[in-house]
C-alpha cells in the first residue's frame, strides 16, 4: 500500500488501481493452481479476483489511509475501539461490493450475496486489520517525521535570526568605536589652528560639517558609496594636511571605480586614518599618503600606501584601527571580503579587496 499523498489525490488513486491489478493476478494464480483443474473457466477465475481485489483492496486504499494519518498526529489508544470498528466497517463494506458485483455479472449463483458474504467477511476482515494497522503505523511516523521536520526549521530559523542580530549588534558596536574614535582626532586637528588661523579653522569647519553629515546618514546604514566615502577622505586629509601642513603630502586616484558602489562606512578613512598616525604624524618630516580605487570583473579594490615604516600583520593591535575594520569587513562580506598587509619597498600598502556590490534600491 502506498503511503497517502493528501496533496496528490489522483496519484493516490493511480497507486491503488496499480497496486490492486497486481493482487488480483497473485489471487488468479493461487485460485488457478489450488481449484481449476477441471476446466472452470479461467476468465471467470481472473473476473473474480479482479473485482475483490479492485472492490475490497480499493476501498480500503481509499478509506483507511487518510483516517490513519490523521489518526496518527492524534492520541490512538483512546480511539483504537473506534478505529477498529471502522476498518470491519470497511471490510464488510468491501466484501459487500465484491459479493453483489460478482453475483450481477453471474460469477457467483444469483441470490447467493449474502451466503458468499459470509464466506469471505472473515479473510477481508483480517485483511482490512492488516491494511488499517499498516496504514496507521505509517501515518504515525509521517506525523512525527513532520513534526521533528518542523521544529529543525524553527530552530533552524532561529539560530539564523539570532546569528543575524548577533552581527548587527556586534556592527552596530563597532562602528560606534570607530566613528568617535575618527571625530575625536578631526575636532584635534581643528583645535590646534584655531587661534593660529581663524579663516583656515573656519574652512575646516566646513569640512566638519560634511564629515558630521555623513556620520549621521551613515549610522544605522550598512554601506555608503564609494563616492561618499572618497569624498569624506578627501575632506579628511585636507583637514590634517591643513594641521600639518608640508609635512603632509596625498593623492586620491578613483579611476574608473564605479561612485555608487556600496562600501562599509568610514571603511576607507580608517586605512587614510592609520597611515596619518603612523606615516605621517609619528614622524618630524612627515609622509605621503597615496589612495587608489579600483573595480575589475566584479571585485572592487581599495588600496591606501605610504612611505612610512610599514608594519605587519602581527603589530595590528586588537579592538584597534585595523583590527575593527576586518571584522567589519568579516561581519558584512564573510568569505568575499579581505584585508591585506604589504609594502613596495619602504612603506606600507594595506588593501582592502570587495566585491561590487549596488546600495539598496539602486539596479545591479
């Protein structure tokens, strides 16, 4: 017996008949070898076999199994009796349909319905027993096969939901140590020309307030245009380079990087920010600091250099710079995203490797 396909009902069906055809040749060949020796009629045999098998084996194809799938998600032993009851319904049902069929097209004697009924209530009874208890043990572990299938969605589902706040909240962190981090060293660079140079703080005030702007539409947002981005580095460097003047020489090469690209915010000013503390800053002559921008088949490379010390991955101090970017980077791209460490000579070059990626809203 095929397990029951609520969704597939003509299927079902298409089972049944299939299924009932062939116990009705095995029930033609038994009769055959055990009665037919002396010249019964051997299409008389395969009729009557036919017709039980479709008449008994049919109802209870149909009847039973849906029953004992819902019977199955259900407590059984407190419906058992009535379970039981239902399937000698069926079997007598059965039994009932095969006699009065066989006896319309003169198989059996006319009139004899209700003699051959009783011949064969017995052995459809087991056979509906059988078929209903099979039919119940089946539906008893569809029921449970859905039901764990079920609750290993839901957890499943809630594993990745909890994964997914876990990362923003742990974003959201980050970016909330980078981004005072970033303003606290601008509004430095501002105060020490204060006094010095009024019309150059007022510039750089001006710049400021761009930088804060952005801050403020980035937060909460998991990426801003490159645009944006290599603006908000522009204005950061003019801002130190008006700080220290001469010592302090940049170039910003976009090329042909696409401006609407989406990047982790402040992503790019934290390697400008890094080779200013430690190429430039540290040192009485001062540096260069160059920032190239590149996108090729689908990846978009950001590359900051100086001529500073340089340094290797191993000096990275943790909860700091760089260390914050590449778990940001880890948290937004996984395994598509990377930072690399490395130098051409005397210097340092620190690139970050992305894919491209379209803001949200706008066409890929």
């Amino acid at each position: 017996m095929l397990p029951w396909n609520a969704a597939s009902p003509w299927r079902n069906l298409a089972g049944i008949l299939a299924i009932n055809t062939v116990i009705g040749l095995v029930l033609f060949a038994l009769l055959h070898s055990w009665r037919v020796r002396g010249g019964e009629d051997l299409f008389a045999v395969l009729a009557r076999s036919q017709i039980f098998a479709h008449s008994i084996g049919g109802l209870c194809g149909l009847l039973i199994p849906p029953v004992a799938v819902r019977l199955g998600g259900s407590r059984p032993w407190l419906l058992w009796p009535v379970y039981v009851a239902y399937l000698i319904a069926v079997a007598a049902a059965g039994t009932l349909l095969a006699c009065a069929v066989n006896v319309w097209f003169g198989l059996f004697p006319s009139g004899s319905t209700l003699r051959m009924f009783q011949a064969h209530i017995g052995f459809t009874t087991l056979i509906a027993l059988c078929i209903g208890i099979a039919s119940f043990l089946i539906g008893r572990l569809q029921y449970r096969q859905s039901r764990t299938a079920i609750a290993l969605k839901d957890q499943q589902l809630a594993r990745q939901e909890a994964e997914r706040l876990a990362a923003e909240a742990q974003l959201e962190s980050l970016q909330s140590r980078l981004q005072p981090h970033f303003l606290f060293n601008t509004i430095n660079s501002i105060l020490s020309l204060i006094r010095e140079d009024p019309a150059a703080a007022e510039q750089m005030l001006e710049r400021l307030s761009r930088l804060l702007r952005f801050a403020l539409e980035t937060r909460g947002r998991g990426m801003a245009p490159l645009g944006e981005e290599l603006k908000l580095v522009s204005d950061y460097l003019l801002i130190e380079q008006a700080r220290f003047g001469r010592r302090l020489v940049f170039s910003i090469d976009a090329g042909q990087a696409p401006a609407e690209a989406g990047i982790p915010p402040f992503s790019l000013q934290t390697l400008v920010e890094n080779s200013m503390k430690y190429a430039v800053a540290a040192r009485r002559e001062g540096g260069t600091i160059s920032v190239r921008a590149r996108a090729s088949n689908g990846a978009m490379e950001l590359e900051v250099e100086d001529d500073g010390p340089g340094f290797s991955r191993s000096q990275i101090v943790p909860g700091h710079g760089l260390d914050v970017l590449e778990r940001r980077i880890a948290l937004v791209y996984g395994g598509e995203g990377r930072l690399e460490i490395g130098g051409r000579g005397s210097g340092a070059v620190v690139r970050l490797l992305l894919p491209v990626r379209a803001l949200a809203g706008q066409p890929q």
